[in-house]
C-alpha cells in the first residue's frame, strides 16, 4: 500500500468539497482525514469502508489500486 498513491486518489475524489466536509460525512476528524491526504496515515479498515461508500467506489480501487 503506497500511501502517496492512495493520498493523491483521495485528494482527487474529494473535488470541491473541503477536508472539513468530508471528515464529517465521514464521522472522523478533518485532521486526520488531512493525514490521509498528506499520506502521513493510511485510514483502518473501517475508516476505509466509510470513504469507499462516500465516493461511491471500492475499497480496492481507491487504497489497493496500481
């Protein structure tokens, strides 16, 4: 799992909308939806379900793709 890959895809859903926004959707925090942009963490399990159902995507093709 290359976490610069999986930020840049996140960064790249995330479109118009702010951090802030998304975190809520999401139920976690805009800072650590910020670390998962600056590829600094790598979401859990969990957390990963959550951003593929919000952008309507797989889990794999967002956090498992080449």
């Amino acid at each position: 799992m290359d976490a610069q890959k999986i930020a840049d895809r996140l960064i790249k859903l995330r479109g118009n909308r702010t951090q802030a926004e998304v975190a809520e959707a999401l139920g976690i925090s805009q800072s650590a939806y910020s670390m998962y942009e600056n590829g600094e963490r790598i979401p859990r399990d969990e957390i990963k379900k959550r951003i593929a159902q919000f952008y309507k995507r797989s889990v794999n093709t967002i956090f498992f793709a080449d």
